[in-house]
C-alpha cells in the first residue's frame, strides 16, 4: 500500500487507488485490508504456493538503463535475408503520430464502432489498399502473419470446394519455409491431405485439388507465369491462392488480374519495423463470392440513425461467439495497429511513390544481377522483383560470412547458394559492398541506370491502383498530421477514458513500457538473423518465458503464439501429441463450458478436435453432473477440457478441483484458458490448481495494449510432460530447452510478436512480486467496489465464495430490458454520451453487461463510471414509471452528435442539455460521438469494404 511520503515504485503509478481510495473501496465491499477480500473470495483449495520468485522490483530508469543492455547485444546490420521480411523505412511522421502515440495504440477492438470511427477509417484505407493492389474485391482488416494467413486461405478453400471431400492441398515449392512448417502441422491436425509440389513446366493439377498455393514471387525470387498455374488448377475444379509480396504487386501482375481467388501475404514491408519477426500485419483478400467466407475481421460501411455514411465491423464480427465450433476461424485479436500504420504509408507515399519505391527496390535488384553476371557469376532466375539467387557451387558459406563481415545479413540457401533480398534501404553503395565480397576482390560501382524493369511484359503491372483521392490528399506532412489527429479524435482509447471490459482487461500500457519497441536494437532485427546478432532479444525472451513460468506455476512457456487464440491452437495440438505418443489416437473430444469464450471452440476444431459442450450449473460453475455424465458418455475419447479460470462468469470457482480431478481421472488433460490471469497473478497458479496447459495473453495481463484490435501475445505454458510438445522454433540457433520442443511451429516468425515483448519484460520488471501481487488484489476489490455500489441499481449476476466476485462482474440488464424494452445496446450507446467506454456487451450471457475495471483505474474514475450508471438507471426508470417510452428515451437516441444537439429543430422528448450532459462535468470535457446509432442489418445487406467515393459524404 502507497506509504506516505514521496512515490517511488512504479507499481504505486500503475495501480490506480492510492491509500485513502483504497480504505474507501474496502469500507464499501466490507473487508478490513486487501488480505481479508482476497482470502474470502479466493477458494483456499486453489490457493497454494503463491509464492513468485521474480527479481526485485526496478524503478524506471533500471528498467530503461536494462532493455538499453539488452538492445545493445542486438546487432542491427543491413539486412537482405527477405524471406518475407524486409527492412522498410517507417516515417517518422507515422512512427510518432500513430506507433508511439497512445491514441492510437491504447484503443480497443473496434466493436464499439460509433467511438472507433478514426481507427476504422484507417483499417478500411487497408482493405481498399489490399484490394487494390490484389485486384480483388474484398480485403479484410488484418491477420496475424504470412504463414498463418496461408493457413487461413487453405482452410477457406477448403471449405468453399464443394463435393471433393478428402481431396488435396497442393503446397508451391516455392513457398517459404515458414510457411509450409506451418501449414503442413495445420493440414496434419485436421486430416487434409497436403503435398508440396515443384509447379514447373508441364505441372498437371491432380483430379482431386481442392486449392492450390502459389508463392509470387517465389521465396527464392522467381517471378513466374502464375497465370497458367490458376487456369490448370480452375480446370480441376480448384481454387487458387497467391501469396504475394504486397510490394511487387505495384509492378507485377495482381493475382486478381490473373484469375486468383484468394490473395495473402505480409504488408510488413510497408513502414513496419522487422521487429524480429513481429507483430505484422498480415492481409487476405478474396474475389467475389467468398467474401462470406472470410476469416478475420472485416470493416464495412454501413449508415447511422440520420442515414450518413458510418464504419463498423461488418459480417463476421462476433461469429466466434455466435458460430463457436463452425466459426470460419478462431482468429479474435489481430494485427490491427500495424494494419493502420501499413495503411498510413500508402496514405503517405501514395499510388506513384510506392511505384516508385517499388521499381527502386526491383533495378537495384537487377543491377547487382547485371553486374554479378558481367563479372562471370550466375544468378539463379531471369525473372526476379526484389531478389537474387546468386550461385556460388560449394561457396556460400564462405560469401554470406565475406557479406557479414561488410555489415549485412543476406540468407544461405544451401552450400551451393546465397539469396540476396534488395529492400527500401538498399543503396549503390550496398550493392558495391555485396559486389566485393561475393568476387572477394575490390569492385567498380555497380552502375545503377536508373528505374528499369525487367519483368517481361506479360507479367508487368499496367492497371491503375489507390486511386481513390485518399491516398493523394495528405502529401504534406502538416496535412498528414492532422488527418492523423482527426481520426484519432474520432475514437475513445484509453488515454480518454476507463475502458471497463469484462474478459480484456483494459490496464494501463506505461510510457516507460513503450519505450523500447520503437529503438532499433529490438526493431530493426531481421528473425532470421544470426543467433549472435540477436543474444539481447534472445537473453530477454527466455527471462521472459522463466518469469512467465514462474507466475504460472507450469514447467515451461513459449512465446511463439502470437495471439491468445494461436496459443489456444498450440495448446491443444501440444495436448493432442501427448495422447498420440501415448498411443491414445483415440481421443479426439474437447469438452468445452457453455460460458467459454468463442475462440476456444474454433481453436478446438483446428487442432482436429470434435466440440461436446458441458452445461452451466444455475451458479454459473461448470456443471458437475453435467460434466461427469460426459466423460462417461465419451470414455476413452475425452482429449481434454478447456475452462477458462476465473470463468467468463467473472467468479471464482470453488469446484475447479473436482472438475480437473474428474477430467485427469477420464485419461484427459485440463486446459485453463488464461485471459483472465489478472485475476491469479500472485495469488493462485493454474499449473499448481489442476491445470496441464494455458496460454496467457500479454495484450491483457501483462501490458502490451490491444492496438485497436492488435497486436497481441499469446504464450503458450505447459506442464512438464507437454514440454516436447511445445511449438517448435525455426530459429537459425537454439538454446537446449528450445531444442527440446518438437512441436508444430504455430507462427511464422521464430518468437511470434517479438518486437512487443519488451513491453511485458518491463512490466514484470517494474512490478516485481510485490507489485504484481497487489494488483491483483487492486483488481479483484475495483470489480467488487464496482458490483457493490451498482448491485441496487444491477443485480449482479453470478457471485463466489464470500458473495464476492472476481476481477470482473456482470451486470443483469435482462429484467430491466423485459419491464422497459430498454436493452443492454442502449445503455452501452448511451454511456457514449457520457464519454465513457462501454463494458463488454452480451457475453458470455446475451443481454448482460460485463465490467472489468482493473487495477489501473483511480477511484475518481470508477466513480465516474458507476455515476453514469446510476444516471443512465435513473433515466431507464424514467421509462419505468411510463414518464416517457422506451423508443423516445435518450437512451434509444444515443449517442447524440453535436449536429444533431445544436440543430435548429430539435424533435426529441427530452431537452438537449439532457442528451448532451446528463452530469455536469461533461461541460468541461465533452467526446462528441462522430456519428449517431449505426444500422449493422443495413450494412450487412449492403456490403461495401472499401473507401466509398468521397461525393458520398458530401451528399
Ligand atoms: C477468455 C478468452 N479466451 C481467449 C481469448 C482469445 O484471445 P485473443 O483475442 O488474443 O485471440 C479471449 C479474448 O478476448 C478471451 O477473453
């Protein structure tokens, strides 16, 4: 507890409540300290050893001074490996403005979307970019990698074929090595058939393809006639994904032009940091008719209640939740704040300097080719955009060390060869420097003659692209700027307001926290680059794991999985292999609580397992009778269970013990989704109470902030006997525990969302046991301060031991929706109104509000919060007493505009000073929502994904 005297530890400026906030807020709940409320709601049964061994806390400067050592023992070199990753130059204008700017990067998923319009802006400028460049009519907003978008395409294809059940997945040779590893484990894990296949001349697609994946270029660099593949494969009744370099697609043909169905690849390369593999934005667009089929989220416009044009999450937004086991994918959290600064450099550069770039990138390509070839040295391809494959017979381990020690990294193909990847940053004097070491003798300048292409005609890029005004309108930097600023203001983030989340946990994301992500000894790091360039991030990740371990009580994690749901997908499949090396092939059910969050169902089926739901006991705990009448009815197939701890009901289970016993006893294993760990840190360990695997998700617990919608983090931690199970590392070198995991790679990069890690490092840092400990229990009495204040206005909908929930609580709005028609939506709308985020609305219970205010919200905050509450029950009372009806009450009216409160008729049947400050401070400070109530059925009719032409906002 904060002593008097000056502030110190970090931990008293991340957690909210100071000493008199918290006496108030215990008085409230009705403990004497923070010891009593955590000892009567947390079950004793799971309580254990809660002991963390951490290092002592940091102060802030410690911290700094650490990550600047760590960052030190990166070696930033020029690099050239490609392979999908290619070193950019993000300009400083969007580094500032959007990377480091917590507008951006503290905002939510956008399912609020009257509060999201900036940041859905900027995400639908991505798909009318992705669409563009693919020449395929509809984008979505972002997946999480190259490799995993591959998969995702593979999986849409498999579903869009009809009447070839059983048939096969042809892979391109070409394909990046990442990308097979991991598509191969997703095709393993659910039975498809996949094979990778050298498509030269005279390729024949076999009868029975159901989707072909072509690498263009290919991830040696061949530029191929792609075109003869897609018909071949269309003939058999196929369909056809491209994975593209979204660069090259400004001068080579776009898979839409070639007849493509599905486009996927990476738009890392513009502006993203190499970040040592991640986070990126991945992108996947789809021709016409699929578009119902995609995974991932996907923005559209739609209208609001004046009929002016309005974003919002379109189709699949909550298909998770809705279609669990037969979602589309089980992708929830994406890569939406690199999805926006990708877009932001297209808005920067727009159509002619990404050319530009683009045919800069591609001659110093073809001059090094020329000049190698001149000299007497074969290159691999005639036909290449940004890479060349420079044959070396039984030389390239000697030429890429002669390039290293120049200061660049290029990749060693095999002994014979070495690929070299040309990028943004490569200059003439680069090319001068691989010329000398590749001949090992002093070289004349390559002769640099200016943008040429060498792409023979037919497959050269002639159509138009980012033509829309858009991406020509911001070319001054003041311009830029502003836009950026506008947009921003268009949102509600977390430097605005609380953003109380049941199930997200919306802490603070500290500037010391931020700081180092943007340094490039962690973000110019290429994650295939030599292990001793990389000992920093490396030495950084496994104390990252062991702390991660340590707080979890489990033997070992991995921070391969790049979002919760990947490491959902890599805890099951870790699961799954543990059976099938015990011979229990058998065992194929994954029982999953009918309060479980969405993606554990989807993620269920990707690792190839079929979904029996167990019931909900009135209490909201797992029904025990239920659960017990499954294991039997499914004897010898129960794979394993997967709860969520405390559940999604917001409490804490007292009967988690049995209900592991009961599985561990089936021949099962226990999986504890841990989203909600901010309830456990340093107070209970899910590897100690029954569980044999989790994720965690860092984009919660531990301080990454949600970006909008990403990126995220979602390690996967296993009990010991699951530790060879664990994703496997494609990293050039590996430490012995990293070698000990032979599980299937889950991610492209190595280290999934490196780049952001440091952010989780600092957090545990800066917090020590202590600290962490103390939040949880700040966390744990704000979600009870909140539910006993709001009880007699909400009931409270599930209680634990003591009558207390957890971190978490959800508000009842059901009765008040069956007496006054007013609904859980109005009251979210409305708190709009008020400036104020709304709580997680209809899950896990439809109708329901679920509030999580966290450790990191002051007193004066919370109260703000449960002061609209009250307020907006006041006016649902209004409704009550018949003073006025539902569908006049401001709250089916929020949230109001200031166009529509300085209006000069003013139609409604309460006065503007109500819609417009129902308390009185919002005099002061007042968010005016850019658009009224948006109309999600008419955009879903009406769907239109890209940039709509400005006279429609004009009109
Ligand atoms: C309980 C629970 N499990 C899993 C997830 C999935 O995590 P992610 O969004 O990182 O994929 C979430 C996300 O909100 C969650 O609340």
């Amino acid at each position: 507890m904060r002593k008097n005297g000056p502030v110190t530890s970090f931990a008293d400026r991340h957690i909210g409540p100071d000493a008199p906030a918290l006496e108030t807020m215990l008085a409230t709940v009705g403990h004497a300290s923070l010891d009593t409320l955590v000892d009567a709601a947390v079950p004793a049964s799971i309580r254990g050893d809660d002991v963390l061994v951490l290092p002592e806390p940091r102060s802030e400067a410690e911290v700094l001074t650490a990550l600047q050592g760590l960052a030190a023992r990166n070696t930033v070199q020029v690099s050239m490996i490609g392979m999908g990753y290619h070193d950019t130059i993000t300009p400083m204008a969007i580094q500032r403005n959007v990377l480091e700017n917590p507008a951006w990067y503290t905002a939510y998923t956008p399912y609020q979307a009257e509060i999201s319009q900036g940041r859905l802006e900027a995400m639908l400028n991505f798909q009318t970019m992705v669409s563009d460049l693919t020449a395929l009519p509809v984008a979505g907003a972002s997946l999480l990698d190259e490799a995993t978008a591959v998969s995702e395409a593979v999986l849409l294809m498999r579903r869009a074929v009809r009447g070839k059940d059983g048939g096969r997945i042809v892979l391109d040779a070409e394909c990046l090595p990442q990308t097979v590893a991991v598509v191969r484990a997703q095709a393993e894990a659910i039975g498809l058939p996949l094979e990778v296949q050298e498509l030269g001349e005279g390729w024949e697609a076999p009868e029975d393809l159901v989707g072909l994946v072509v690498q263009q270029p290919g991830q040696t660099g061949v530029v191929r006639d792609v075109g003869t593949l897609i018909d071949l494969a269309h003939e058999a009744g196929a369909l056809v994904t491209v994975a593209a370099d979204i660069l090259s697609l400004c001068v080579i043909k776009a898979p839409g032009e070639l007849g493509a169905d599905i486009a996927v690849g990476s738009t890392q390369r513009f502006g993203v940091p190499l970040f040592f593999g991640g986070p990126h934005a991945a992108y996947i667009a789809v021709r016409e008719g699929l578009e119902r089929q995609l995974p991932g989220r996907l923005v559209g416009v739609s209208v609001d209640a004046d009929g002016d044009p309005a974003y919002r999450l379109a189709l699949q937004t909550r298909e998770q939740h809705i279609r669990r086991d037969k979602a589309t994918s089980n992708i929830c959290t994406a890569q939406a704040l690199l999805a926006v600064i990708a877009s932001f450099y297209a808005v920067y550069h727009g159509p002619e300097g990404l050319r530009e770039i683009a045919l800069r990138v591609h001659t110093m390509a073809s001059t090094l080719a020329d000049a190698l070839r001149a000299r007497g040295v074969a290159v691999r391809h005639d036909h290449f955009f940004d890479t060349i494959v420079v044959e070396v017979p039984r030389g390239a381990d000697s030429v890429v060390a002669r390039i290293a020690a120049r200061g660049i990294n290029v990749r060693r193909l095999d002994a014979d060869a070495v690929a070299i990847a040309c990028d943004e940053r490569t200059t003439p004097e680069i090319l001068t420097a691989l010329l000398e070491a590749i001949l090992d003798r002093r070289a004349e300048r390559p002769v640099y003659t200016g943008p040429t292409v060498t792409i023979p005609v037919a497959l050269r890029r002639t159509s138009e692209y980012l033509q829309h005004p858009i991406f020509s309108a911001h070319r001054s930097e003041t311009s830029l700027m502003r836009y950026m600023r506008r947009l921003a203001d268009r949102d509600l983030a977390l430097d605005r307001t609380m953003i109380p989340l049941g199930s997200c946990t919306m802490k603070l994301n500290s500037a010391v926290e931020m700081a180092a992500v943007s340094w490039p000894g962690f973000a110019q790091i290429h994650p295939f680059a030599p292990a001793d360039q990389t000992a920093g991030y490396r030495e950084m990740i496994a104390q990252l794991e062991g702390w991660l371990a340590q707080i979890t009580g489990y033997a070992a994690v991995s921070v391969q999985p790049n979002a919760g749901s990947r490491g959902e997908y890599a805890g099951l499949l870790a699961i799954r292999e543990y059976h099938r090396s015990r011979g229990e092939t058998e065992r194929d059910v994954c029982l999953i609580p009918a309060s479980a969050h969405g993606t554990n169902a989807a993620s269920a089926v990707l690792a190839g397992m079929r979904v029996v739901v167990v019931a909900t006991a009135t209490d909201g705990e797992v029904d025990l009778e239920d659960l017990r009448s499954k294991l039997s009815a499914h004897e010898g197939r129960v794979s394993c269970i997967m709860i969520t701890y405390p559940s999604t009901h917001g409490v804490y289970e007292e009967h988690v013990g049995e209900v592991c016993a009961a599985v561990h006893e089936a021949g099962g294993q226990v999986y504890i989704d841990g989203a909600n760990l901010n309830a456990l840190v340093g107070v209970a360990k899910p590897g100690h109470f029954g569980g044999d695997v989790s994720h965690l998700n860092l984009h919660k617990t531990f301080a990454i902030p949600h970006g909008g919608g990403g990126p995220g983090v979602g390690p996967v931690a296993v009990a010991q006997h699951l530790v060879p199970f664990l994703p496997r590392s494609l990293a050039p070198v590996q430490s012995p525990a990293e070698l000990a995991r032979e599980g299937a790679p889950v991610s492209s990069a190595p280290y999934g969302s490196a780049g952001v890690l440091p952010i989780s490092w600092a957090y545990i840092a800066l917090m020590g046991h202590g600290g962490l400990r103390r939040a949880t229990e700040t966390a744990v009495l704000a979600a009870n301060y909140v539910a006993t204040r709001l009880q007699d206005h909400y009931p409270v909908l599930f209680r634990g031991p003591g009558g207390l929930v957890a971190h978490e609580c959800i508000l009842d709005v059901r009765p008040l929706t069956k007496a006054t028609g007013i609904t859980a939506e109005d009251i979210a709308k409305r708190l709009i109104d008020f400036g104020i985020h709304a709580p997680t609305m209809s899950f896990p219970v439809a109708g329901t509000l679920m509030v999580e205010p966290t450790e990191s919200e002051d007193l004066v905050e919370i109260d703000r919060f449960i002061d609209a509450m009250i307020t907006i029950r006041e006016e649902i009372a209004a409704v009550e007493r018949g003073d006025i009806a539902a569908t006049d009450s401001p709250l089916r009216h929020a949230p109001h505009t200031m166009a529509m409160v300085v209006a000069d008729g003013w139609a409604q049947a309460y006065p503007r000073e109500q819609a417009a400050f129902p308390v009185p401070s919002l005099r002061l400070d007042k968010y005016w929502s850019p658009v009224r109530r948006i109309d999600n059925a008419h955009g879903d009719r009406n769907l239109v994904c890209a940039c709509p032409p400005l006279d429609e906002y004009e009109a």
